[in-house]
C-alpha cells in the first residue's frame, strides 16, 4: 500500500526513507517466512530491503502483535549542572538573548536546545512589554498614592471626572491582520499587511468622562504664539473654559477633577483658572502612571472606531483643509457612539488598578 500524500505535496509511490513497517506488513514478512519463503523473494514481493526482512525476523519475538519496540531516549548533550545553571543565568538576566546565554554558562548546545530546558521549567522568551520608565522615585510616589486611595470604593472613583489628551493620526487604529499561509508562502503581498511610512494628519483631542456621563470631544487648538507651535496651557484654557467649566456647573458637589502632570496642567494660569472656580482636583498624582488613569484605554477603542465606522476617511491622503474638518468631525461622532458601558467598567477598575500596583510596590501593571 502507497504511503498517504502529504498536503501540498507531490503523489509519490517510493517508500519514505526511515519509515517503519505497520504491524499488518510485519504480520506478512512473518506469515511468508513461517510458510518457508525465502528472505530474498519476501523482499522481492513486498517491496522492501533484505536487511528489513531479517530486522523484522529477528525482533518478531520481542514484538506483541507486530507494534514497534520503545526506542531508547537520546541521550542529552547537556549535564544536571549546566541545566540548573542555565536556569539560575536567565532568572538573574531574564533580557540574554539565546546566544548570550550559551556564552555566560559555556554550554556547548545548540540554541534549540536551551530553548528546550528553558521551556521545560515554563520560561519562554517573551517579547518585553513597553512602559513608561521609572525610577525608584517614581515607584515610591505612585506607591504612596495607591496606599492612600486603596479604601475608595467603585462609587467613589465614579465621583472622580477622568481627562486626558491623546493625538490621532490618520490611518492608524486599523487592528492586525492573521492570514492562513504555509511558513513558504510569509513575504507574498497577498500575506502582508502595509502602512503607509509617511507622515499623516494628526488631531488632539480632548476627553472625559465620569460616572453619569461623559464631556465632549474637544478639538484642540495649536497656539501659533509659541515657541514651536504646539499645544501650550492657553490651548488648555480654551478646553477648560469650552468643556470643564460647564460640566462642574451642572454636577453635583462631590465631584471632583483629575489630570496628570503635564506642563500644559501645572501651568500658573491652569493652577489659577481651577481655584478661581473652586474645582477641586486629585492631589499629588504621581508621575508616569497612565495606568492608573483609565480614559488611556478610550483611546484605544476611539481610533479602533474610527477605522471601522469611516475607513474613507481614514485611507484619505487629502492635506486640505476639508479632510481637516472632515477627520475632526468624523472623530467627534465617534466619540459619541463609544459604549457607556465601557466607560462605566474601567472606573470600576480603579479598586483592581490599585492592587495591581501595590502587589508591583509602584512599578509597572498589566494596566
């Protein structure tokens, strides 16, 4: 009988090299040798070597039923030692690459095979996630502030008007593409996924949200008056005076405002506009934590949105002033189509923020 095809592969009717004998095939060298064949015609009718028909000859009595013997495990190319130090070497520079590894420790395996110890002990060299840096300082700050909130519970944190800034830019958002392929078939265009290398249109935004509602989306504004052009406190007095002044109008006492620590923020005006109005804002927000602020995460869903709901938009190359506004109203109603109860779940996520960051003694969280 033919060996089955390979997917993919050419019919072919040769025997595959190495290949054992089933135990029906075995049954039939047997049967024709106990019926006084000869070795060679045997060979001869079934379309195998001589030295195959002796091999199956000898080892029928040690076989049960024609299956094939447990073949002796290879030995290993490494020692008990250098497994134990290989492991000790990565939990001390867990950022080695394979070959650093290999060179620290002086084994003489092959990648492969660290790969193998390493992956028998549940350590697998995982890309390194990207976070903020911080120092010991920054760690102890945003300690001590997750020790001094732990106790609020999710209706206080509702009671909190999350804000940030985030800039969209045209084209982005768009989620990874999978395909099926054969590992052959990985640099065909039909199996890439392209982005455009140029620079593209960008928009700052501005949000917030709170328990009962959420503010608009505020397009800002560059102030041309300074010195490079960019988004100074005056285009962040426009927002406060657009956006945060109406919405402390209308909420309850209780509330209260947050926002990190960005220049634009600690400016002397900003710090002045806030007190004049009497909005109380979270004190001592400690540094590098967009993790414990969760309108980052908006962000994310707002520019996955915006891809989906208005792609023409999104592929547009237009510099004019037209796709401007266009873009900017196009993230606008984006916004406003973002689940409540998306937002309702990650200042719900404040408790487990907390945690997260106590357990991690201030540095980094999967938030």
């Amino acid at each position: 009988m033919p060996p089955l095809r390979t997917p993919l592969r050419n019919i072919s009717g040769n025997r595959p090299a190495h290949s054992r004998l089933t135990p029906y095939m075995r049954g039939q060298v047997v049967g024709q040798a106990f019926k006084g064949t000869k070795n060679a015609q045997i060979a001869k009718d079934l379309n195998l070597c001589d030295s195959t028909v002796r091999y199956t000859l000898q080892q029928d009595e040690l076989r049960a039923n024609g299956k094939s013997l447990p073949r002796k495990p290879r030995g290993k190319s490494y020692t008990d030692a250098e497994e134990r130090l290989c492991i000790r070497h990565v939990r001390l520079h867990p950022k080695d690459t394979y070959q650093e590894v290999i060179d620290a420790c002086q084994l003489s395996c092959k990648r492969t095979t660290v790969k193998k110890i390493l992956k028998k002990h549940g350590i697998i060299n995982w890309r390194a996630k990207k976070r903020p840096e911080l120092t010991e300082e920054h760690a102890l700050k945003r300690l001590a502030w997750c020790l001094a909130h732990r106790g609020w519970t999710g209706e206080e944190w509702g009671l909190v008007c999350w804000s940030d800034e985030c800039s969209v830019e045209r084209g982005r958002g768009g989620r990874g593409e999978w395909c099926f392929r054969t590992s052959a078939q990985k640099w065909q265009k039909e199996m890439v996924q392209t982005y455009s290398a140029k620079k593209n249109m960008k928009i700052m935004v501005w949000g917030g949200f709170w328990d009962t509602g959420r503010s608009n989306c505020y397009i800002m504004d560059r102030d041309f008056e300074s010195k490079k052009h960019g988004y100074s406190a005056r285009s962040y007095l426009e927002v406060c005076d657009a956006e945060i002044a109406p919405i402390f109008e209308q909420l309850d006492e209780g509330y209260i405002f947050m926002q990190d620590n960005a220049s634009i923020h600690t400016a002397g005006s900003v710090t002045a506009w806030f007190a004049e109005r009497g909005i109380s804002k979270i004190a001592n927000w400690p540094p590098y934590s967009p993790d414990l602020n969760p309108i980052e995460y908006i962000w994310w869903h707002l520019k996955v949105r915006v891809y989906e709901i208005f792609p023409e938009v999104v592929k547009d190359k237009s510099e004019s002033e037209y796709a401007r506004q266009r873009l900017e109203s196009c993230i606008q109603a984006t916004w406003d189509t973002l689940d409540k109860g998306i937002f309702d779940n990650l200042y719900l996520s404040m408790e487990s923020r907390m945690e997260a960051c106590i357990a991690a003694k201030g540095w980094h969280t999967k938030y």
